[in-house]
C-alpha cells in the first residue's frame, strides 16, 4: 500500500484516505456516513487511515465537491400540519439564498436512517432531522461529513445543532390550566411508541412525547391522583376511538390533554359525536396547528412556534456552512392559548 501523505500544508482529502485505506472513496464516503454494507474490516481499514491522515470529513467533503445549493428535511410524516409549519419558517428563511429544500419523509415502517443517508447520498450541504429515533453517535458520524441539525430531541452534542421546545413548561402549563378549572379526572392521550427502546436509548436526551407524559405524571401524582395515559398512533382517527372508548368507561375523564393537535382534534370529534361539549370533556392540544385557532374549533392548544424552529434550523445550517463548528443548543420558549375547548369548571 502506497502512503498517500498530503503535502505539508494541504489538508487531507477523501482521495487521500481512499489510497491510504486501498479502497474507493466511495466506500470512504459509506463508512463516514455509517451506511449499509460496510465490513467490520473495510471500516477499521478507513478509520485506521483517516486517524493517520487527521482528515476531517466535515471540511474535505464539502470543499471536494463543491456546494450543491441544497438542504435534506427528514420528517416522520407527510399530512401533520405542524410539520408543514417547521417546513414552512425554514423555507421562509432561506427565501432570499440560493439554496432550496429537498423534503424526505419516513415511510409508516422506516427508520430515522433510511431517510437521513438518502439524503447524505444526494449530497446535500446540509441536513435537518425532525426527532428520527436513530443512534446518537451514528447521527455524529452523519455531522462530521454534513451539517446536521435535529428538531425535537433533548440531546446534547458536540458534532450538531439542536432546537426544541420547552416541553416541560408547556406541559405544565396544561396541567395547571386544567387543575385550575378543577378537573381531577384527567387522561393523557399521546402517541404510541413505535417500536421498542433501541439500545442507546438513554445516551439521547428525551423525546417531546415523553418529556411532556412524564410531567402529567408527576403533576397528577403530587395530587395524590392515578394518572390514565392513553397510547395511540399518530393518526387522529385512532384517537377519536380511543376516546370513545373512555367515555363509555365507568369514569369517564372530565379532561383530555393530547401529546399533540392531530390527537386533539380527533378528541374533539368523539366528544361533540357523544353529544358533549366543552363543558363536560375539556380537551387540550400541543402545537397550536392553524385549525386548532379556527372559531369553529377553538382548540386550547400549547404554541411551540413551529415556523420559527423552522427558520431558526435553516439559520443554523447557513452558519454551519459558513465556517461556525460550535455545537449550538436551542430552546424555543411554549405558551398555552386558552380557547373555548377548555372553559369552565367540569360538571360536578
């Protein structure tokens, strides 16, 4: 094998490494990324050979190819307005630059990585992941050879950017507006989890989802009350039957607090099809989507400022690619917006 050694002077390249580790750059590009089909021995030949080399991907990679004037959105779903709304600030923000979006979104069985390294592979100059389940140190890899930032995960990284939202203020806030009103019989409707705990699921900050279930817990708790969380799928269809389900129940709550407005909505649904209205089922969102601020609708719902976690994750990625490489950690301030699908006290 021929030592590939740069000249004093000029930083290492991917075809540097790709002579040093006797492979193609492709392969180098597939072990960065932590693709599919990399052997245990292809990679500990590349990674022997970028530690001789100290070539850093994240530089080399963009100044090799040139900018493609583009930026990959990975989102869980196509059809949940609030992701429309984070797509939407981030298309307002880059309005005024040469660059565009490309828009990857999961398939209902996919995983985080299927759409984040399609994206690598179209070259992207830099990513935004909407809270995909993947492994951290993977998503590192990803951020050394493209920028990355993700929207709606608690984690806390050298390598990339984050933006979340205060949940935990935000679910307080429901929490108190309804214990205020004096609802005690109070369920809590989220998403299900859509598969098992992955192995490095404590290295990563909590989900939204979680972090806001957590503080229900802990607020239905210190009033010495059982807390009833309620697991559906994203799909407020499902959440209409699940309510259903709890109206009829012995007990039936005189609260809903939805994870998110999509749930809300269904919620809604099933409560005016009971023949209630707010003054006997109280029901609160998250997200603050349009429809939930419709008259007819008049959804009480937590405004997380999805157009500006958009912007701001645009705004990041700009400053990733003009030279910044500190890691940037943002939280977007919530607020609940009181409207009449939670008014007045619950029916004694």
């Amino acid at each position: 094998m021929t030592s590939a050694e740069p000249k004093p002077g000029r930083p290492s390249t991917i075809e540097d490494v790709a002579r040093e580790a006797g492979v193609s750059r492709a392969a180098v590009s597939k072990v960065i990324r932590n693709a599919y089909g990399v052997s245990d021995r292809m990679r500990t030949q590349v990674e022997a050979a970028i530690e001789r080399l100290q070539y850093r991907p994240r530089v080399a990679a963009r100044a090799m190819r040139g900018a493609s004037f583009t930026l990959g959105f990975e989102i869980p779903q196509v059809g949940n307005d609030f992701l429309t709304m984070i797509v939407d600030g981030a298309t307002e923000a880059l309005a005024a630059t040469p660059y565009q979006l490309i828009i990857a979104p999961l398939g209902r069985d996919q995983k985080g990585d299927v759409a984040i390294n399609s994206l690598a592979d179209r070259q992207v100059d830099g990513i935004v992941a909407i809270s995909p389940r993947v492994d951290p140190a993977w998503l590192e890899r990803i951020a050394e050879g493209t920028p990355v930032v993700m929207i709606g995960r608690h984690d806390r990284s050298d390598r990339y950017d984050t933006i979340t939202g205060d949940d935990r203020s935000g679910a307080e806030q429901v929490m108190s507006h309804l214990v205020e009103l004096g609802h005690r019989r109070i369920t809590h409707l989220t998403i299900h989890p859509s598969r098992p705990e992955p192995p490095w699921a404590g290295q990563a900050g909590d989900e939204p989802h979680v972090i806001r279930t957590t503080v229900y817990r802990e607020r239905m708790r210190a009033l010495g009350l059982e807390p009833t969380v309620v697991h559906t799928l994203f799909d407020g269809s499902e959440a209409r039957t699940a309510t259903h389900a709890l109206l009829e129940s012995p007990e039936p709550p005189t609260a809903v607090f939805a994870g998110n407005d999509t749930l809300a909505i269904g919620v809604l649904s099933a409560v005016a099809e009971a023949g209630l209205g707010a003054q006997d089922v109280a029901v609160v969102g998250y997200d603050d989507i349009p429809i939930a601020r419709h008259p007819l609708v008049s959804l009480t719902s937590v405004d997380q400022s999805g157009v500006a976690m958009g912007h701001e994750a645009a705004r990041l990625l700009l400053e990733r690619l003009e030279g910044r490489t500190e890691a940037v950690q943002l939280e977007i301030a919530t607020e609940l917006r009181a409207r009449r699908s939670s008014t007045g006290s619950p029916r004694p």
